[in-house]
C-alpha cells in the first residue's frame, strides 16, 4: 500500500505544473492530499541532530524529495543533545538523537508536544567503531577490560602487558596513548558509555553520560574525532563507523574478537527490549550491551528521529509521517546502508515503526 501510494505521488508530482513545485518553502502547505493519500505534498519539514545519522540523512532527503519534490527537507547535524534541545524548543519538527529522551526531556517536550509527548523511531543502526593510529599494527584486538583501562588513563603506551596480551602476535611499540573523545554532549558518546558500564563494569568506574567523563584530547562530532586520530600518531578514539576509514580495533566478545559491521550489529539490536517511556508502542531500545553471542558487535548505537505526537497543523504532521515512512520503508533503510554503511532495519521492527509513525496526530 505505501509503494502504491508513492507511485501515486511520483506520477502526479510529474505532470503538477512547475509553479506549483515552486511553493516548496511553505510552511503551511496549500496542495492538499485526495482521499486514500494519493497527492503530492508540499512544504517543509526541519530537523537537527546527531552526526552519526549526517550521511544518511543526506542519502534520505535526497530519496524522499525525488519522490515529494515540493517538500522542503533541512537537517542541521550539531549533534544528538542539540537536536533533543531544538524539538523541545520547537525550533525543528523532527529530532535526530542517539540517545533516546531521558525522563525529564520526555517531561518537557510534552510542552511543545501535547501531554503524549513524542516518540523514537530507530531508523539507523551502525556500529560505533574504536579508530586507533598506530602504524605497524594492523590488527589491534581488545578485550573490554583494556579497552576500559586505556580509555581510563590507566594504561598509558601502547607496549603495556595488558594489550600484549590481547596481541600475541603483534610488535606493539612503547608509543604514548592518547585518548579522543567528542567535546560536545553526543549520543555516540552516551551510547558507548552504556557499553563499557555493562561489559567492563570492574575497570569503568564512571557514570553514564552524554559528555565524556575522563579528561583528555577532545574534538566536535565524528569527524572531528577521526581527525584528530588520523594527525596523531598513538591515538585511539570512537566513532559512528560511517566516518572511520582506516584501522579500527577488533573487541573481545566471549572466547573471540570481533570486528565491526552491519550485519555483527544488528545481531545485538534484534536481541534488545523495548524501554518503558510512557508511551504505549514507543522503541526506545535497552540494547544488550554485554552480549558474549558469536558473531555479534555489541558496540552498537541505535539512532533515532524523535517526533511529536502531535502538532499543531494538521498539515505538519501529514508531511512528519511521509518523511519518517520513507526512511522506514524498504527504499529509505537501502539508501542509508548503501551511503553509510548501516545495517537496515529488521522487516519486523519495520513494522512497529511504521503502526508507529502512523499515530502522529494533528490539529
């Protein structure tokens, strides 16, 4: 049915006249669906956020405007806490978050949102990878408890016994560490955080957070962590797995070590429960960060576009599910994995998302 739909829509959005399409800006759109939703949409919708989700993103308001070309997508990537921060204020239709809302976030978008609040819908799955910079070594494996003590300044070169021991077959050099982290509050972060808390909770002592807790070399977002790895020879740091290009480390799960992918990925997300956020059908995810399954990355962020359930226009809401039912569906989750190496979403949590995505309300 919603193939059906879109078909409609790129058939009619073909022969509109093109002084239609050019009312693409409106924040009240005029061209209003005929019954059964077969119409073209106008518009715009505004979004900021994470920068884990940046190339997809990009890869999805490309699809979707060729298939609703008078709809107006912007997405600003300032990182997971900004777009929490814009949705709340109002300032942005659409939050795109690595770290679902916390209690007193789901508490105050209700201001903006209506006493439903908003709801998750996971629509990206990747990895969040360990770059390191470390010429020589090409196949760097760690298990969780040194990864925690490195990212703790607890081991601080790269000869310590603790990685030979990780590394028979490795000549580790006596290079000094250095650790990066994201300056800014980010879900990868938090995501991250929760991984280490629950696989390596003797060595990690700290909180889980969205800013880092340890001080040490920092810089903005993905890129700007893989960055500063690339330009210093010895560093280690973590990022969404779509910016990484060169060496990343291989984790320590059960008796082996795993190295990052979509398909390790997505094992440990069909594995995760449902969180308890209030709202009935929400997927906010708990994800089964101390897995010891074979095969399975449990270094895994799940990230979400967080809507209102419901806005004031009825015409915002329509344009708020189109978008969000694109990047659920088949065509959209392709696009992401072909532009940033995400793993798609299952065809069963494609389904919740999209019962989900259906109840946003407006008016």
């Amino acid at each position: 049915m919603l193939h059906e739909r879109r078909a409609r829509a790129r058939l009619l959005a073909a022969i509109l006249p093109l002084t239609l399409l050019a009312a693409c800006g409106n924040d009240d759109p005029t061209g209003m669906l005929a019954e059964g939703g077969g119409g073209s949409l106008e518009g715009d919708i505004k979004a900021s956020g994470s920068s884990a989700q940046e190339a997809a993103m990009t890869a999805w308001i490309a699809g979707y405007q060729g298939e609703q070309p008078g709809v107006l997508v912007q997405y600003d990537a300032i990182g997971s806490g900004g777009g929490r921060e814009n949705l709340i204020a109002g300032a942005t239709d659409i939050g795109g978050t690595d770290a679902f809302l916390d209690e007193e976030e789901r508490e105050a978008v209700k201001e903006r949102c209506g006493p439903r609040g908003a709801l998750h819908v996971p629509v990206y799955i990747s990895p969040i990878a360990l770059p390191y910079n470390l010429p020589g070594v090409d196949d760097l494996q760690l298990t969780p408890g040194t990864l925690a003590r490195i990212l703790d300044q607890k081991i601080t070169t790269w000869d310590d016994p603790a990685i030979a021991q990780d590394n028979p077959q490795a000549d580790l050099p006596d290079t000094r560490i250095t650790v990066v982290h994201r300056s800014d509050d980010s879900g990868t972060t938090e995501n991250f955080l929760e991984y280490l808390a629950a696989a390596a909770p003797q060595e990690w002592p700290h909180e889980v957070d969205k800013a880092w807790p340890v001080p040490a070399e920092a810089a903005p977002q993905n890129t700007g962590v893989i960055q500063v790895v690339n330009a210093t020879e010895g560093a280690i740091g973590y990022a969404d797995a779509s910016v990484v290009t060169g060496d990343a480390v291989a984790i320590g799960v059960g008796e082996e070590f795993v190295t990052f992918s979509p398909k390790a990925a997505a094992r440990v997300v069909d594995a995760s429960d449902p969180v308890d956020t209030g709202l009935e059908g929400d997927l906010a995810l708990e994800l089964a960060r101390d897995t010891t399954a074979s095969g399975a990355y449990p270094i895994v962020l799940v990230s979400y576009l967080v809507a209102c359930t419901h806005y004031e226009r009825p015409q915002r809401a329509e344009l708020v599910r189109d978008f969000l039912s694109y990047i659920v569906s088949e065509e959209g989750q392709r696009a992401a994995a072909d532009a940033a190496g995400s793993s798609p979403i299952s065809d069963s949590l494609r389904e919740r998302a999209l019962a989900l995505v259906d109840t946003i309300q407006g008016g």
